[in-house]
C-alpha cells in the first residue's frame, strides 16, 4: 500500500470516527432528552395520581365526618324523645303522689292570676275532691271534664278560658329544657 493509500486511509478512519462519535453523542444526547421527557411525564402522572389519591381521601374522610355526624344528630333528637317519653310518662304518675293537690292548687292560682272574672274551675273527675276546698274559697264553681288531665282551667264570666296543665307546661318549656338537657348530656 501506498503512502497516500495509507493517509487515504486514516483520514477517512478519522472522518468515520469522527462521524461516529457526532452520531453517538447525538444519540445519546436524544436517548438523555427521552429519558428526560419520559421522567418528567412519570412524575407529572404520579403527582396527578397522588393529588386524586388525596382528593379521594378528603372526600372519603369528609362522607365519613357527614355520616358520623348524622349519626350524632339522629341519636341526641333519639335520646331526646326518649327523655321526653320518660318525662310525661313520670308527669301521668303525679297524681298518685303525695301533694298532687297543692300542685293543683298552684296551677289553678297561676291560671286565676291572668284570668279576669272567673266564674269556675275545672279538673278531672277524679281531682275534684282535691280542689273542693280550694274552689269553695275562692267562690268558685267546680266542674268536671275527663279530658283534662294534669291541671286546670278556669272559666270566666267573659268568656275567657285559661288552661294551665302540667303536659301544656312541660311543653311550653321543652324548647328550654331541651338544649340545656343536651348541653348536660353531651357537653
């Protein structure tokens, strides 16, 4: 082989290196931008399925607080029914105790004192004994109703009735009582 034969040779050797190492530098320079953009889509996908991961377990916490919550609510107004059953069931018992006849008594002064011409007062059949005296003295009337339970009203000459009866009374102070029962009770 020749001498120009031979540097021939080497310069085309050179030029294919050197085209060989453009070519490989240009790969791995695409291969590392790939790579890049593949990465970066990787973790823009996992930060998409990380914050879903999150929302969903907000709104499952969250749906979790509501239902506890509710759950809450329906066994305080549950408890407060209850209370109240109990209540007016202790209320039917009130005339077999001792001193139902000044509770009477009370209920039937109270309703005298809003009442302007009173004429009578009405009880329960089975109170009139109870109140006999009382409506003597105080020049009353006394008449009796079986559907008035717990209390009495007293009539007036100018047609205004006042009822006073422990159920009438328990409920005007339920809407008191109440929050003042639940703050006892779950406070």
């Amino acid at each position: 082989m020749s001498k120009l034969e031979e540097i021939l040779q080497q310069e085309a050797e050179a030029e294919i290196d050197a085209i060989l190492a453009q070519a490989d530098s240009r790969a791995a320079k695409i291969v590392s931008e790939a790579q890049s953009r593949a990465s970066a889509k990787v973790a823009a996908h996992q930060k998409k399925i990380e914050a879903e991961a999150h929302a969903a377990t907000r709104q499952g916490q969250s749906t979790a607080e509501l239902i506890v919550s509710k759950a809450r609510i329906q066994a305080k107004g549950e408890m407060m029914d209850l209370l109240r059953q109990k209540v007016l069931l202790a209320l039917e018992e009130t005339p077999s105790k001792p001193g139902y006849g000044e509770v009477l008594q009370a209920l039937a002064e109270e309703a005298m004192g809003v009442t302007e011409g009173a004429e009578a007062v009405v009880v329960h059949p089975h109170d009139k004994e109870k109140l006999n005296d009382w409506a003597m003295h105080r020049g009353l009337a006394l008449q009796t109703d079986p559907e008035l339970r717990l209390g009495v009203r007293i009539v007036s000459r100018i047609g205004k009735n006042v009822e006073n009866t422990l159920h009438e009374r328990l409920h005007r102070a339920w809407g008191t009582l109440a929050p003042e029962v639940t703050k006892l009770l779950w406070e």
